[in-house]
C-alpha cells in the first residue's frame, strides 16, 4: 500500500474506498447499500493489515454524504485497537500519531456534517487503452515519452488503466521498437511527498486522464499476460502531472547519482523472475519505511 503521511486519506486503500464510494453515491446508489457493496468487495474482516483504513474510508464516505450509520461507527472506533493496525505495527511512534488521527476523526463524525455533499451527474467514462498498449505521450514542447499499459478495466462507466513508464525521451513521437528497448523510469524524487518514488507504476483513472488524454497516442501493442512484479502495491496516479514527474527526474539527474539499486529494461520487465523481483519488493519496502519515518 502507498502512504505519504497518518492523515485520514493519507494512504491509498482509504483513498481507493473513498473514490469508489463517491463514485457509487454520484451515480444515485442508497449510502447504506454502497457501505454493504464496499463491505463484501473489500472483505475487512478478513484483513488486519487494512480493516482499519477500509472502514475509515467508508466512514469518510457516509459522514461526507449525510448518513453515517451507527454500523459504521462502531467499525470505526473498533479501528483504533491495534490489532486492526499491523500496517504500523513496525514504527510505534507512527502507529500512535494514526491512532491519535482516527480517535480525532471519530469525535468529528459524530457531529453531521453541516452540509452534505450534492450528487453529480456521472459522464461514463471508459478506458482509453487496452492491456498490452504501448503509448508515446508528449511530455514537453517537442519531447515525447514512453510507457506500457499493464492492465485495464473493463468498466464502460469507470474505466481506468494501470500504466508503467519508461526512460524513453526523444524529440519525435515513439515507436514500439524504441519503447521496447528502453529501460523502466525510476523516479529519485516521485513528486509531493516522494509518493511516486521508485519504479515509475500507477493506476489511473480515465476521468483523471480525460483533460490531457490527447497527449497520448497508441503506436503498438504486445501480447503479454503477466509482468514484473515492481512494487508492493500501486499508487493512484494523477495524469495532470506527468510532465512534472518527468522534469523533476531529468533536472535531479543533472546533478545527482540516481539511488535506483538495479537497472530493469523493458525486456526485464515483460516476464516474471522471481530472484529479481525478491531485489525489487525488498527496496520499495524500504522506500515505504523511509515514508513513515519522515
């Protein structure tokens, strides 16, 4: 799991939940059936490490829209024992200060809201590429970038893909042939945060990627069905900063060694190898301690 901080949505399962319940109650679902949609798609029970941020989201999300059950409450204030917390079982002090979070939002929802959130009408949304897709994208004037679309959904309402992006810059469009002999981008820095730190993988959604999706463009597509595993989990990616991504990575490397611990090319990328996965998932577990201990 992504986290930047023990704020209330400072962690991207809470935030998952919370989108998705925003999405739901937007689309004219009843509060209580989307908290039993979320419940049974989530499974808390079933998951100490995340039962805590699960049911704070769906809290967040009832208290945001005027109608938070004494069901949820009561999930949520069972939150704070820390059997619920394993996520922050390694550093005591950053458990404390997410305990401390969580018993200040429960005091805050017991007040409703003064004025709940208005639904809005819902545009559908569906995913602009396909799994296998390999896109140049214009980062800059004249420069364009690389990256492989590793997974889609489905979703004709609330599409979205999971997309890994390359080293490769060059002053014209790509080409598949240029993509595929690139090398995975890993950012130094990774933005606000250093939330994008490391192998350069995040899943977004289309209604993120509609204001600037014509600065990306199809130009092939391979035929794989499993990838490199590069991280723990998946950050939620934010399309309106590519370009930023990018320049802040190029301007640290004027001036800095890159701390990435391997080189992974692309061809590393498009088959599984557990030994190099093993390197990668112990180094982004080290990233995600060096976040909490900020």
């Amino acid at each position: 799991m992504g986290t930047w901080g023990t704020g209330i949505l400072q962690n991207d399962t809470t935030l998952d939940v919370w989108i998705e319940f925003k999405d739901l109650y937007n689309s004219g679902h009843d509060i209580k059936k989307i908290r039993k949609h979320l419940e049974k798609e989530y499974q808390p029970n079933k998951s100490k490490e995340y039962y805590s941020e699960i049911w704070t989201g769906i809290a967040y999300g009832q208290w945001m829209c005027g109608e938070l059950e004494a069901y949820t409450m009561e999930k949520v204030k069972a939150a704070t024992n820390e059997k619920w917390m394993t996520l922050w079982a390694d550093d005591k002090i950053k458990l404390q200060k997410r305990i401390n979070v969580l018993s200040e939002f429960i005091k805050k929802i017991q007040t409703p809201r003064p004025v709940p959130l208005k639904r809005k009408k819902v545009v559908d949304r569906p995913s602009f590429f396909k799994k296998g897709d390999i896109i140049s994208i214009k980062i800059n004037n004249q420069q364009f970038a690389g990256a492989i679309v590793t997974n889609h959904s489905d979703s004709e309402i609330d599409g979205g893909n999971r997309i890994v992006f390359t080293d490769c810059i060059a002053n014209h469009s790509l080409n598949i042939e240029e993509v595929l002999h690139s090398n995975i981008l890993y950012l130094d820095r990774g933005g606000e945060n250093n939330y994008y730190r490391g192998y350069f993988e995040a899943s977004f959604s289309a209604r993120n990627m509609v204001k600037k999706i014509k600065f990306a463009k199809n130009v092939g597509k391979i035929n794989n069905n499993e990838f490199l595993w590069l991280n723990i989990g998946i950050p939620i990616g934010n399309w309106n900063i590519i370009t930023e991504l990018y320049n802040e990575q190029l301007e640290f490397l004027r001036t800095n060694q890159s701390d990435k611990p391997i080189n992974v090319s692309v061809q590393d990328f498009l088959k599984r190898d557990e030994k190099l996965e093993a390197i990668l998932i112990e180094w982004d577990k080290k990233i995600f301690r060096e976040k909490l201990n900020r």
